[in-house]
C-alpha cells in the first residue's frame, strides 16, 4: 500500500440551507408571509473539480425553481448531457450567503458545491480536516488587479 489510499479525495460533506430567492424577496416585500418562504436543510458535497452548484429535480421543485435555459454537462468518466438550469437559489453556509444558478441533475441525491460557490463566497476546502473554512473569518476577500 502506497498511501495514497487514505488520501483525502477533495470531496467534504457539509449541510447547507437552499432557499428560493424570489420567495425571500417577496416576503421582505410583503407579499408573502416569511414561514411560506421555500426552503430545505440538505446535505452538500463540496468537489474542488466540480464547476457549479448541482442539485436534484426533487430539491428544484421543493423550491420551485423556475427553470432558465440548459448547459451541457460533462462528467470525470468522460460522459456529457444536457441539463436545466435553475435560477435564483439562495445558499446559505456558515455564516455567508448568495445567489445562484443551479445545474439540474434528475436522479442526484446530494448537492454539489463547485468552483463558482466556493470562489464567490471565499472558502477554502480544508481535505485534511474534511471542512470549508473562510479564507477570511470576518468577511468576503476578493481578488482584482
């Protein structure tokens, strides 16, 4: 055995609350009451080789996610699809939140945190901990030239 067996494989689990953002903006509005805002506790797989967020069919309804075009997606054996995407998911994790679109996949069970998440709301994947840690605990760093 080499080792490299036990390697962490750049995959962590964390929960993640979804919540449909048009709803949230309707309830600040007061159009609809806040306990009708649409929203689910999940578990999420953080990929540092995945690109987007990736959720269910099942999650996209709960949420009734309005569906705004599609993307050709392509998978780590080589195979690619066509698959909707939603808009206006609003994912919250520790601590930091934004606003995303979301590649739907029919049969996924878990969510998929992608690049695109992880940059904009500046974590960095800790593999050896299993964890997603802020690079800055008390606000959002970005880069610009």
């Amino acid at each position: 055995m080499t080792g490299i067996e036990n390697r962490p494989t750049g995959r962590i689990s964390v929960e993640v609350e979804l919540t449909n953002h048009r709803d949230i903006l309707r309830a600040e509005a007061g159009v609809i009451p806040p306990q009708q805002v649409r929203r689910a506790k999940v578990c999420a797989v953080a990929g540092t080789r995945a690109t987007r967020l990736v959720m269910s069919a099942k999650i996209a309804q709960q949420l009734g996610l309005e569906t705004s075009g599609s993307a050709k997606v392509r998978y780590a054996d080589g195979r690619t699809a066509d698959r909707n995407i939603v808009k206006e998911v609003h994912l919250t994790y520790g601590g930091r939140d934004s606003v995303f679109n979301a590649i739907v996949e029919p049969d996924r069970e878990s969510v998929l945190i992608g690049a695109i998440v992880l940059e904009d709301l500046d974590f960095l994947v800790d593999c050896i901990n299993q964890r997603l840690v802020p690079r800055d605990p008390k606000q959002i760093v970005s880069e610009a030239e």
